[in-house]
C-alpha cells in the first residue's frame, strides 16, 4: 500500500495559498508602488527574497512599481573618491561633483542589482530612472541644497505602457531640471510622487524599522492621517519617521489609497502585507 507522505509543512503551505484567496483577488490589477530603501536592502539573499516577492505580486496580476534608494551606496562611493558629503534635514546637499556619484550609484550599480535580482527570479525588470521619457520633472528644493530636485510634475505614461507591455520597472530617484539638470530626490519623496501620479492602490515604504510607534514602543498597526499628524505634534514620531509620514500624507492627498509603512528587512515583508491578514507594519489610510 502507498504510503501518504502529508507532513504538516505542505498542509499548511495548502491551506496558507487557500487563505490567501481573497487578497489575491483584491489585489488583480492593482498598482503597488514599493519605495526599497538603501538600508532595507541588506545582503544578496535578502535582496533574493525581496525580488522574489515582487516577481510573485506580478504572476498574480499586481502591477508593481519598485522605486528605490541608496544612501549607503552613495556614502560609500563617496568616501572612496574622499568627496565630503552632509544632510541638512535629511537631504544631502548635492554639487556637480557629488551628482555625478548620485547618479552612478543609483542608476548604475544599484539600480541594475535590483534589476538583475528580480530577472533572476523569472520576472521581466526595466530599470529606468525619473529622467527617462521626462517622466518626473524637478524644480530646486533649496539653494542651499544645491541639486536637490523636487518633484512637480509627473508623468505616469510610461510607467502605465511598461506594464502593459508586462515589465516590472524599476525607477532610481533622479529627476530632470527643465534646463537640463539632474536632480537628486530624496527616495521616499519619489516614491511618494510616482505612486500619487499613479493613483496607486498602495504604497509599500520598505525600511528598516517595524513601522510607526506609539509613546510607549508599540507598532500602531493602522492610523489615520488625523492620527500621524496628532502624533507628530506630540512628538511621538520624530527623527526619520518624519520624511516617511509626511510622504505617506502627501501621497494620501495626492490619491493614493493607503500607504504601508514596514521593515524590508524581515523575510517576505511585501507578502506579509499585502496577501495575509496579518498584515505587517503602520497601514495608514483616511
Ligand atoms: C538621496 C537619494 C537616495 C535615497 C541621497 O542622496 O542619499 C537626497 O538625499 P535611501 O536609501 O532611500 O535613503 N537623495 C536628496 O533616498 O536613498
């Protein structure tokens, strides 16, 4: 007589794809933009299993969008070639000379690791940068920031005819000047500008923290803008979860319908989120 061979693991694999059911038919069709922050990135296997998530997303009919980072990178590089670099309220103050480095770090070597990743897990990445197709057009934050772009205008276009051609892209954070700069966005104001122009359904900010806290350590699993900003006031979110929030209102302003804000670095974060009850992270939502 055949032996069965049902051990618990692929019972509960079973029973894990049949909950997860109703989330995948909530999510066909849906646009998810996931800003992968520098720091949420880690080593080659945790890179692996991010893009591995999003190959998976995309094979069941999700659209993702991943914008990324890449401050370490830039750091590092920058430490390399001995160019002194500073943040002045979390956003590096970008000469000629370090907009090069910029622009080599994120376009170059890290935009295309995301890229390779996610090809090599059978998915179909483009990597592209805020100034291909003019797609995210910046003006000057700051004089004193120097090249440090703010997006003001946003074209979804192209974006829109990658996924229709089934291509996952890929966007590092530069914009274009209207006289021909390049500008340097900070990754989470990007992110938060491409997923607005988008109408996106969620914006994933993958970082590397458990998500919003409340006064005594305690992840808030969902919160409302009222609730951020009351909490903000109050001096519960502070430091850099302030960049995170004020660009999870913004795109909630600007039509995004939720914004999740979560640790990349623990194992399938994306997954967690979107196809489980569990959820993972800060879902904040009006
Ligand atoms: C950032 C762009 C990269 C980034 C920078 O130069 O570091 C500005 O600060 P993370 O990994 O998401 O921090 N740009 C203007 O945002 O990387």
């Amino acid at each position: 007589m055949k032996k069965q061979n049902m051990n618990r693991d692929w019972i509960a694999t079973a029973r894990t794809l049949s909950e997860a059911l109703p989330y995948l038919q909530r999510y066909t069709g849906a646009t998810v933009v996931i800003k992968f922050g520098g720091h949420a990135m880690g080593d080659a296997e945790q890179m692996a299993s991010f893009a591995r998530d999003i190959v998976l997303m995309n094979q069941v009919g999700v659209h993702p969008v991943v914008v990324h980072g890449g401050g370490p990178m830039i750091n590092d590089l920058l430490k390399k070639l001995e160019i002194k670099s500073e943040f002045v309220k979390g956003k590096r103050v970008t000469d000629e000379a370090t907009m090069e480095v910029v622009e080599m770090v994120l376009s170059g070597l890290v935009n295309k690791r995301i890229v390779q990743a996610i090809n090599n897990q059978g998915g179909r990445a483009v990597g592209i940068s805020g100034k291909d197709a003019n797609m995210m057009v910046c003006d000057p934050v700051d004089p004193a920031l120097g090249l440090v772009g703010q997006p003001v205008e946003v074209s979804p276009e192209l974006i829109h005819q990658m996924h229709a051609h089934k291509i996952i892209p890929v966007v590092a954070p530069l914009g274009a000047g209207r006289d021909g700069e390049t500008f340097n966005v900070n990754g989470d104001t990007a992110a938060g500008a491409i997923a607005a122009a988008l109408k996106a359904d969620r914006l994933l900010l993958l970082t590397d923290v458990e998500g919003v806290k409340d006064s005594s350590g305690a992840v808030v699993t969902q919160l409302s803008p009222d609730q951020v900003r009351e909490l903000t006031d109050s001096g519960v979110i502070a430091g850099g979860m302030i960049p995170k929030t004020e660009t999870a209102l913004e795109a909630i302003a600007g039509g995004v319908r939720a914004v999740v804000i979560l640790d990349g670095r623990a194992p399938n974060a994306c997954l967690l989120e979107l196809f489980t009850d569990h959820g993972a992270g800060s879902l904040i939502r009006v």
